[in-house]
C-alpha cells in the first residue's frame, strides 16, 4: 500500500470517528433540549395550578370569614365542601407534576 493510500485511510478513519462521535453528540443535544423544554412546561403547568390553588384558598378564607361572622356552621356548608375538594384535587394535580419534574 503506498504511502498516499495510507494517509487516505488514516483520514477516512478520523472523519468517520469525528462524525460518530457527532452523531452522539448531536442525539444527546435534542434529548436534552426535549427535556428543557418538557421541564419549562412543567413548570408553567405548575405556576397555574399554584395560581388557582391560591385563588381557591383565598375564596375558602372569604367564605369562611362571612359565615363565621353570621354564626353559621361553616363545616356543614357545601360550598366549602365543594372548595376543600377542588383544593384537594389541585393539591394532587400539584404533586403529581413535581414528580414528574423530579424524575426529568
């Protein structure tokens, strides 16, 4: 084999080394941008729910602070039975997206 040949082989070897080695390269860039940005959606998911959940508590407060001053029973009203609930479900929806982010 002359020398020239050689030298070809050496460099075909070094370019198809470079352009595995980018390959992986690039592979592993797209799956972590995919999970940038499925951690970015999390995240706002959990922003909103954090947002309504503040809302209901506030609105269970309000409710709360009204029929304490009308001396009602305030444990046997349904709207706070309906406001515990969806506080609770928000709660869970909550969780459930931290662990997702947790397992990113």
């Amino acid at each position: 084999m002359g020398y020239w040949a050689e030298v070809k082989d050496v460099l075909r070897k070094g370019f198809d080394i470079a352009i595995e080695e980018l390959k992986t390269g690039t592979e592993t860039i797209m799956h972590k941008g995919k999970d940038g940005i499925s951690y970015a959606q999390y995240k706002k998911d959990l922003f909103v729910e954090h947002r309504k959940l503040q809302n209901l508590l506030a609105d269970l407060g309000d409710l709360t602070h009204d029929l304490y001053k009308e001396k009602k029973d305030i444990y046997s009203d349904e709207t706070v039975k309906d406001l515990m609930n969806q506080i609770i479900e928000i709660e869970k929806k909550c969780k459930k997206i931290e662990d997702e982010i947790a397992d990113l």
